[in-house]
C-alpha cells in the first residue's frame, strides 16, 4: 500500500511526447482519450466467527480509445510507458480507418468536488477492523439467542483516474469507495431464515467502524430474519401492489433505467425508443438520474470521459424528456453528453450507464397509500431481479412482503415476485408518497460485462395490476 498519489504523467510519461502519440492515433477520428487508472481496494469477511477472507487488491493501466461514426477502437495496457501507447495507439487507431472526421468538442471543465480524495483503507489498521467486525458478531449472537450465524464484510477502496484529451486537456478525479454489509441466520423450531442489510458511499471507513452505524445495520438485519421466520407462502396472481420507499427502486433502475440509456434508444432495442415527448408514465412521475449528490455511491465528479456529471430530469410529469448520454451515443443522436459515460476499469470501453436513479416524491401520504390497498402486496425489501431491454419485461424476487386487504398490513409473505414491464409498470402508478428516500449505498450495476457502483430511489408507490408470482391463489 502507498500513500504516493497517481501521477502518471510525472513518473511514467512524458505528457508532450503522450499527446504527440494520442494525436496521431486520433488523426481523422470524431472522438477519444487517453484513460489512466491507479485502483486499490481491500475486503475483510468474516463468517460464523472467522475472519474467511482478508484480501488486497491493485491494480494500474490505460486505455485508448479512438471513435469515428459508430466504430470504436479500444486497446488497454497494464504497463503504463511510452512503448505500450504507441503499440495501443496503433491498435486503436483501426477503427479509424481512412479518417476524415472531426474531433467533437471537449467536455466542459468543472470545479464541482462531491467526495473527498483520502485513502479509505488508511482509517484504521488491519487489527481494528477485525477487532469491530468481532464485536459485529458478538452484538448480533447476544441480540437474539436465535441468531445461528452472523456474517459481516468490511471493504473500502481507492480508484484514481486521469484523462488526457487530444485538445491537450488533462482531467483529474480520485474516488473514494467504502461499504459495510452484514447478514444473519436465525433458526426457530427447525426453520432457518436470514436477514441483511449494509450501507456505504464515498467517504472514509471512519463512520462506517462506529457503533452507531453497525449496530443499526444488525438490528435491522436481525428484524428482517425475525419477519421471514413468520412469513407463508406469497399468493399467485394479479394484484395491486405497493412499494417502499428506498431499496425497492432498484425495480425502477433496472426496467426503466436501462431502457433510458443512449445506446439502446439510438440502436431502437429500447420500449422507449421513439418516444421522446411523449407520456410515457402516469401524471406525477418524474425520473432523475442524478450524479451529483455528495459521498453517494453512484455519484462521480467527472464521467470516465471527463463530462461533469449531471442532474438529469429522464421523466417529468410523466412525459419522456432525456435519455441518459454518453459522448459517442450523444453525437450520434444530436444531443448533449450527460455526464453518463462509465467503464468499469482502464480495461473497458465506456459505454452511457446510470450514477444515481430515482423518482421524485409525490403528495400522498404513505400511511394512506395503504389504507387504499384492498387487495394486495407491500413490497418493502427486494433481490435480485431480470429485465428484457427491448420488450422492458422484468421478475424481480421480495426479500421482504406483506400480505394487504383492506387498508390492512397483515402477515409476512415469502417467495413473492413480480412480474410485468416498465411502460406498463409506469402507466399504472396510482399513488406516489411524499416519503422520498434513497438507498443506503449498496448498487451495483452489471451491463455488457461490465460493473459500476450505483445509487437508487423512490418514494412510497402504488401499482396497479402486477403479477405476483408465488403459490397457488
């Protein structure tokens, strides 16, 4: 581990002769960069009182890339000198071909800073994350004498980037990364059920080691095993259904989300290609994706092609306004770059992918939302989950349900999904609460290969007509 920042341009590089090679390899294409990358990340997991794993992790490289129409040429190295740059810049300046294209304007410089630069890992020494990942587990066993297991992972991270453009623009950005998760098995009368929670963003590993973060993140978990100990079998069948605040917007990630994305509209796989300004979504839903928000764990600074990120209004009132853009998709479709071009590391291409996506709250009052639920589901915590972009069908699985009739939240259900599209899904919001709240720092995000942390949010939602998916009716 060092504390020396990432200065390529200083101790591998000469930045004149970097931009020569750059230029020459962009020579006649609309677009590309030279992406350099320093990343270091740890993970402690302990489980069942043992310390499983304890890992470090890192890794440093570049990437160049050249675009022209629709074509982009990518070569990544993890020997970051002159000699490797030259031999990517020839490879990535195939895609090129006979040239003729000229160079798209520079993303525009920002001053905006939303996290920190220091080293989360450099908070607390090896021996005090274990001493309070032992006092995890020793909490939780002592909270119920029915916990039989107790698992809780520590990690934190540090990824440091520098973009050079062949305008001769240099851009900074060193990202800070830190996230706690813990679960927890109970057992009653032969049956096991398991809770978890975590939470994190970017921000050092200091507020994470306190107390009075993981003792909350245990009882929470430990409620969550308590409720599903209780739970029957979900009914099967068509229902009305409402949503919690928070988590449960990854439902709204991943079958609207996605489908806002630039390259699927331009390459017309999405339900919502063709649709700008028109109403997608019933009166009062507005969508957002937003990289701005301080310490969240989907928030970037600059994108990985140096474009600020942005606040950017997807949906509003329920009419289709924005897609999510990313240089390239944006050139090709005529409009702005968002903020919204991702990779995951120097070893990817970027490609436009979400920060933080959420939907603004509403007026109704959550409380009464229920009340006019005869028949339902309230759907407070969710797992893992599928979407079709083009046809925006999507099943995702409750972690945490209620059975509801009339007005009344009744007992715990189990093996509950749902299952529907996203237009459709959207048309039929009923209600919308006033109870906004976003996730504790927990996304991760998978497209094409490649994954990104990012952020979702809702608030308290009422749909109508969902399948549920679950025993007989």
């Amino acid at each position: 581990m060092t504390d020396t920042p990432f200065r390529p341009f200083e101790t591998r590089l000469d930045e004149a002769r970097a931009l020569a090679h750059l230029r020459a390899a962009l020579a006649g294409a609309e677009d590309g960069e030279l992406f350099l990358e320093r990343r270091r990340s740890e993970a402690i997991v302990l489980d069942d009182g043992r310390i499983k794993t304890a890992s470090y992790d890192a890794s440093e490289g570049f990437g160049l890339r050249a675009v022209r129409g629709e074509v982009a040429g990518y070569a990544h190295s993890t020997e970051i000198s002159e000699s490797a740059l030259i031999r990517a810049g020839e490879t990535a300046r195939l895609a090129v071909g006979r040239g003729g294209g000229v160079l798209a304007p520079p993303p525009r410089a920002t001053n905006l800073r939303l996290y920190g630069d220091a080293d989360p890992m450099a908070d607390a020494n090896f021996a005090a994350k274990i001493e309070v990942l032992r006092e995890i587990d020793a909490y939780a066993r002592a909270a119920d004498p029915r916990v039989i297991q107790v698992s809780a992972t520590l990690s934190a991270g540090l990824q440091e980037v520098e973009i050079l453009r062949p305008e001769g623009l240099r851009i900074k950005d060193v990202r800070p990364m830190a996230r706690m998760n813990v679960s927890v098995i109970l057992e009653d009368a032969g049956r096991r059920e398991q809770g978890g929670h975590g939470g994190g963003g970017r921000f050092g590993l200091t507020r994470l080691l306190e107390p009075s973060n993981w003792k909350p993140l245990i009882d929470e978990a430990i409620r969550i095993a308590r409720v599903n100990l209780g739970a029957v079998a979900a009914p099967a069948g068509m229902m009305d259904v409402v949503l919690g605040p928070g988590w449960p917007g990854v439902l709204l990630h991943e079958a609207v989300g996605h489908g806002l994305e630039g390259d699927f509209n331009r390459k017309q796989t999405s339900a919502f290609a063709g649709r700008m300004g028109q109403q997608v979504a019933a009166r009062g839903v507005t969508v957002l994706d937003d990289g701005t928000i301080p310490d969240r764990r989907g928030s970037i600074t600059i994108d990985d092609e140096g474009t600020p990120s942005g606040r950017n209004v997807l949906i509003e009132d329920g009419v289709l306004v924005g897609y999510m853009q990313d240089r390239q998709n944006a050139r090709l479709m005529g409009a702005a770059p968002t903020g919204n071009g991702r990779r995951e590391s120097f070893a990817h291409i970027p490609m436009p992918r979400m920060t933080n996506t959420y939907m603004l709250g509403g007026k109704d009052d959550p409380g009464a939302i229920l009340a006019d639920l005869k028949d339902g589901i309230y759907a407070v915590g969710f797992g893992g989950g599928q979407v079709d972009i083009t046809s925006g069908k999507f099943v995702f699985s409750c972690t945490e349900a209620y059975r509801v009739r009339n007005g009344v939240v009744g007992e715990a259900i189990k093996g509950a999904t749902l299952i529907g599209d996203g237009a459709t899904a959207l048309r039929q919001i009923r209600a919308i609460g006033n109870d906004l709240a976003l996730d504790p720092g927990i996304g991760n995000c998978g497209k094409a290969g490649q994954w990104v942390p990012v952020g979702v949010g809702q608030p308290t939602l009422m749909i109508g007509g969902l399948t549920v998916g679950g025993s007989a009716a």
